[in-house]
C-alpha cells in the first residue's frame, strides 16, 4: 500500500513484534531449547541488521521484545548488543512495555531504558508516549490510552503512532485518535486503512516451533509529517521452518528410518528449523522403525531443530491379548501433550480433542479387550 504526498521530509522506520527473545517452548528438551533460543536472537539480530543496513531512523518496537518480561541476564545482555549497534547507527528505538505490574520497574524494557538504548512506554502508568523529531517529522509514540486527550481534527502538527498488543484496542476512541496503530500481538503480518487511521501489523520475527507461521520478519514503513507514505513486509530468511511430510502409507513396506534420512539429511545444518509431518495410521512397529527421536538429536547437535507434527498421526490399536508397552504409552502421551501445548485453543480446539480422543479410545478399547 503507497500514500503519496509529495513530501519534502521523510524518515525510514522499522516496526517490529513477537521477538520473544528467552521464549521456551514446553514440548522441547535442554538441548533443543539451547538451539531455540539461539535461532530466537538470530531473528532479533537479523531485524536490527536490515534496520541498519537501510539506513533507518526509527525503531519501533510493539511487544513482545522477550517472551518475559523480567527476562534473565543473558537474554538483556544479548538485546543490549543488538540495540546498542542500533544506537550507534543513529536509530532511535521505541518500545512498548508490557508489563503486568504498571508500577514494576525491574522489566527488561525498564533496564534497557536506563542503558539508553530505547524509550520505553506503557499503557498503565509510567510514560504512555514519547516525542521525537527525525529530520524534521514530529512523532508522538505510545501506547492508545496517550491519545484519549488528543485532538481528532485531521491537520496538526505532530504525527502520532500508537503501539498496542491489545486487538479491542481499536475499539476504543483513543486508538482512533492516533494517525498510525501499529498491532503486535498478531504473528501474521498485515495492512489496512480504518478511516483515517492506518493500521499495520508487522507480524512477528521469532521463529515458530510448535504451530505453522508461514512468515517472520518485519514492516518497512516511511513516514512523513502527514502519515504513511509506503509500507511493505520484509521475510527473515530461514526463520520459518522446512516442512517435510511422512505418510504412513510410503513408510509401512520399506526401510522407515533410511526413508526419513534420506529427505532429511540435506537440510540438517543447512535449515534452522524442520518440521517432520506424519500422516496416517502408524502402528506402533512402524513409529518404532522411524527412529525419529535419534535423528532429533543429531540434528541438534548438527544446529537445526527438528520439531514433530503429529496432529495428523492416528494410533491403530493392537490385537486383543496385545498390551500397549510402556514407551509406547508415553510417546502417545507425549505426543498428545505437545499438540495442546503448541496449540492456540481458540483455533486448534478441534485438534487438540481429535488428538486426545484417539490416545484415549485407543487404550480404552485395548482394556476392554482384555477384560472380556
């Protein structure tokens, strides 16, 4: 989407949301958590290297900088590196603080503030907004609740940018008040004018594990003092993962474990993040035979995390005097707790309860089976 205006003044921005930086997903174990993590920072890293590399004069960030918002030392460390390269390039940084506690002032937005590496603002209490002039363009940043005083008539003289992680924040006047509403809280990113108002979601630049994020990155936006002159999603290469599909059927009659190497291998140092889709009805013979666990861990150790995706995976039972092995048991358990976990229960109800439904009717009929 492109405004023109044919303004004399403009500056280049970077909106950015969903770095998630400390962010520990349930379903991984120590050593794919360390890879995680590391793959987490190299998005936030590649988000303020293209902020650099063109030229940009705003840093915008609308959430979700980390995954806590007290996170650990190393975490802090890390973005006080990234920002202070950003700081050095002339960018100024502008952050929302989500904090629960609108009085709390150990968060990790509070402390990068006092390194001066980025302005912090806060829907409750604090400082709601900031005002910068870049090169002449007057902003007022913060978060909705700043603009409840402000004045509605379209001609003035500051350009006034509210950053939000709150989807019912559009609902509200004082949102509306605002010329640009930047939307955090969505992984997705997106465009759309409302009225007067353009509202813009730059997504989210970590990358995904446990659900499907198609893309991750950031929103390129240059303004001028009457709003936005063009904005455009830029990808973070390798961020979102290599999708590799299994079905039980080419799996059954042939050497499962050699089948899923020989597709997966290449990608093993060469991609972050793979996922391993299964499809089908697996025994437990055939789950056995795949050995997926060993190719996890070799591939941790190779830089690449490989995630499973088993909403599609049904669980055959076994015949009457058959009783269900104790591994077994707990990789279907397993299984059934990493779907809930990586599942948005909004979205994904449907399966997350098919999955529960299986592991349960499964063992249930194996019971009743050996009973009669």
């Amino acid at each position: 989407m492109r405004f023109l205006r044919g303004s004399a003044e403009s500056i280049r921005a970077v909106l950015t949301a969903g770095n998630l930086i400390g962010a520990a997903p349930p379903s991984l174990n120590a050593e794919q958590l360390a890879l995680f993590q590391a793959h987490s920072r190299r998005s936030f890293a590649a988000v303020v290297d293209q902020a650099i590399a063109v030229d940009a004069d705003l840093m915008l960030i609308a959430g979700g900088l980390f995954a806590r918002s007290e996170p650990g030392l190393d975490d802090i460390r890390f973005a006080s590196q990234c920002l202070g390269r950003a700081r050095d390039a002339g960018i100024v940084a502008i952050a929302l603080d989500e904090a629960d506690n609108p009085a709390a002032d150990s968060t990790g937005i509070a402390f990068l503030e006092e390194l001066g590496l980025v302005a912090g603002v806060r829907s409750d209490g604090g400082i709601r907004s900031r005002t910068v002039d870049i090169a002449g363009v007057v902003l007022e940043v913060g978060a909705p609740s700043a603009f409840g005083h402000a004045d509605p008539a379209p001609h003035h003289a500051t350009l006034r940018i509210a950053l939000t992680g709150e989807s019912d924040a559009l609902q509200r006047p004082e949102a509306m008040a605002a010329d640009v509403i930047v939307l955090g809280n969505r992984p997705d990113p997106g465009q759309r004018q409302l009225e007067s108002v353009f509202l813009i979601c730059p997504g989210w630049s970590a990358p995904a594990v446990a659900e499907r994020r198609p893309e991750a990155g950031f929103a390129l936006v240059d303004l001028d003092q009457g709003g936005v002159i063009a904005a455009e999603f830029r990808e973070l290469a390798g961020v979102a993962p290599v999708v590799v599909t299994f079905t039980a059927g080419e799996l059954a009659d042939r050497d499962s474990d050699g089948v899923i190497r020989e597709r997966v291998t290449p990608l093993i140092g060469n991609a972050p993040l793979v996922t391993l889709e299964f499809v089908g009805e697996f025994s437990r013979e055939l789950w056995h035979r795949c050995r997926v666990a060993d190719l996890s861990r070799q591939a941790s150790a190779d830089g690449t995390l490989v995630h499973l995706d088993l909403s599609q995976l049904d669980i055959t039972t076994a015949p009457a005097d058959a009783s269900p092995t104790r591994s077994f048991v707990v990789e279907v358990r397993r299984a059934a707790e990493q779907l809930t976990a990586g599942a948005a229960p909004a979205d994904d109800a449907d399966t997350v309860a098919r999955a529960r439904r299986l592991v349960v009717d499964g063992f249930r009929r194996r019971a009743e089976s050996r009973v009669a």
